[in-house]
C-alpha cells in the first residue's frame, strides 16, 4: 500500500497524475498563446523597419528639395559670373570668390549643360529662336542664349537656345519655300 501512495513532492500518486492531466491541456494553449505572440513581434517588427525605410526616403527626399531650392536661387548669380566671365571683366579677388563658388555648387550636384551643335531636345531646352540650315541634318542647338541647369534628374531650368532645323524636309523638298509662301504650317 505503500508503493500505491508513493509520494512525488510530498503528493499522492493519483493528484500527480491529475496535475499532469490538467498540464497536458494547458501545454495547447500555451504554444497558441506563444505563436500569436510571436506573430505579434514579428509584425510590430516589419512595421518599425517600413517606418524607418519610408522615414529615410522622406528625409532623402527633403534634402534634395531644399538643395535644389537653394541652388535654383543661385542661378541668376551664377548667370552674373559666365556673364562678366565673358566679357573679361572676372579678375582678381572676384575671380577666386566666383571659383569657389562653381566648385561649392557643383559639389552639391549642379551640372550646367547646352552646348553648341547639341541636338535639340525639348525636355531640356527651351528654343527661343528657329530658323533652316542646310550645315544641320536633324534639329541642332546653334546658338546658347543661357546654359541649362539641372540636379540629379530634376532640371531646374531649362537651356535656352536657338535652334536651326535642317534646310531639306525628308523628302529632299526646301523647308526655306514652304516658310516663305506659309505652306506646311499646321491649318
């Protein structure tokens, strides 16, 4: 009689087997409650990690604005600077403070473009003048009234040129006969 109410921590046999019994239907609910906390952390988890993504990219994409909004209104002196460049007027102290500063904008990622004989294109200049040239075989930038600018992919201001289209259409026919008598325009 003894070995049928041998004690286990001081309890009989039957109450550990109970005990157990009632452990064996905890032990489901325990692993469910488990998973859906760890379900639980892993999304809190991927929200927090698309948070800092969307976070960073929004940051990413503030600078670029305020840079791009700085530099745009550093264009007219800029343009003040190619100009006394151009008419030799850029010398001495201003010579070293207009240098410096080219170099400062063109760290920030300003990059001038337009260039004489470029191909016309008008995502990124801006014709002001047009005329036929027999020199050109497609539509040419002849002439740079004001260089373009721009910063990674985003133009902030256009070149603005003159542009000469080819004398001949693809037909081999003068474009200059068409200008003088008003025929080919659009009706």
């Amino acid at each position: 009689m003894v070995a049928e109410e041998a004690a286990v921590g001081g309890k009989p046999q039957a109450a550990v087997n109970e005990s157990a019994a009632k452990d064996d239907k905890k032990a489901p609910d325990f692993e469910a409650q488990l998973a859906e906390r760890t379900a639980d952390l892993q999304r809190l988890q991927a929200e927090y990690a698309n948070y800092r993504k969307r976070v960073d990219r929004d940051r990413a994409a503030v600078k670029e604005q305020a840079v791009s909004a700085t530099l745009a209104g550093l264009l007219p002196v800029l343009d003040a600077i190619d100009q006394a460049r151009e008419h030799g007027e850029l010398s001495g102290g201003f010579k070293s403070v207009a240098d410096a500063l080219q170099t400062a904008t063109s760290r920030l990622g300003l990059v001038t473009y337009g260039e004489k004989g470029d191909p016309f294109d008008p995502k990124i200049h801006e014709a002001l003048v047009h005329s036929y040239s027999p020199d050109v075989t497609e539509d040419t930038c002849v002439e740079i009234f004001q260089p373009g600018y721009q910063v990674g992919e985003r133009i902030l201001r256009p070149a603005r040129v003159a542009v000469a289209a080819p004398a001949t259409g693809p037909d081999g026919a003068s474009n200059e006969a068409d200008q003088a008598t008003g025929e080919g325009e659009s009706q």
